[in-house]
C-alpha cells in the first residue's frame, strides 16, 4: 500500500493519511483483515510525528473502516467495502469544497441533511 502526503496542501496530514487508506479500499487495493504499516514506522517513512498518523487512523476507526488493538495495530474490518470508502472519500471532497466556499460545520451539516443549497 503506497501512502503520500503533500505538506503543502491545506488538507491536514492526518486527513491525506486516512484518505490513501480509503482510496485502498475503494480500488480493492486493500481487503478486509488486511494490516496497515505501524503508526511508527509509517510516520518515519512520510516524515510525519506518530501523532499525525494516529490521527489519521483514528478518523478511520470512527468511520468503521478500521480496528485499533493495542499489540495488534489496524486492521481494515470486515465492514470495510469499497463503496462505502467511496463515500467518504465523497464525503471529503465535499467537505473541503464547502470549506473552500467558506461555509461554516453548521451550514455544511444543514446542506447534507437537506440535500438543498445553502441560503
């Protein structure tokens, strides 16, 4: 599994980690049961502090993609399909588009919730 990151885009660290991992599995790159690298040595192979990359993971574990055990490291769960890593990744682009936009969390949830523009 081949993760990057671009220090120079507006998106956190974090969230380009939890994004190539959702592009894995949206391609089939990366199935369920399958290991991620250790928050350690993928945070020295980017060049990133562990803790961007335990953010990242743990974003992942909130959307039900992955599992955080303690000895065991991440794991893609069995719930992990590629059309609901799609989805977030949907879910991402949006997000940052109406950031983009200026939109406050607020407006962008009342914009999902009514599927309408935003007044």
């Amino acid at each position: 599994m081949l993760f990057r990151v671009d220090p120079g885009s507006g998106v956190p660290l974090g969230d380009q980690i939890a994004a190539c991992v959702r592009g894995a599995v949206a391609d089939g790159s990366v199935r369920a049961g399958e290991r991620l690298p250790a928050a350690r040595a993928l945070a020295e192979s980017l060049g990133v502090n562990v803790h961007t990359v335990l953010r990242g993971y743990q974003r992942l574990r909130e959307e039900g993609l992955i599992e955080l055990r303690r000895g065991r490291g991440a794991v893609v769960t069995g719930t992990a399909s590629p059309a609901r890593a799609r989805l977030g990744e949907t879910a991402e682009r949006l997000i940052a588009q109406a950031r983009t936009l200026g939109l406050t969390d607020e407006e962008i949830i009342a914009l999902v919730r009514t599927g309408l523009s935003p007044a």
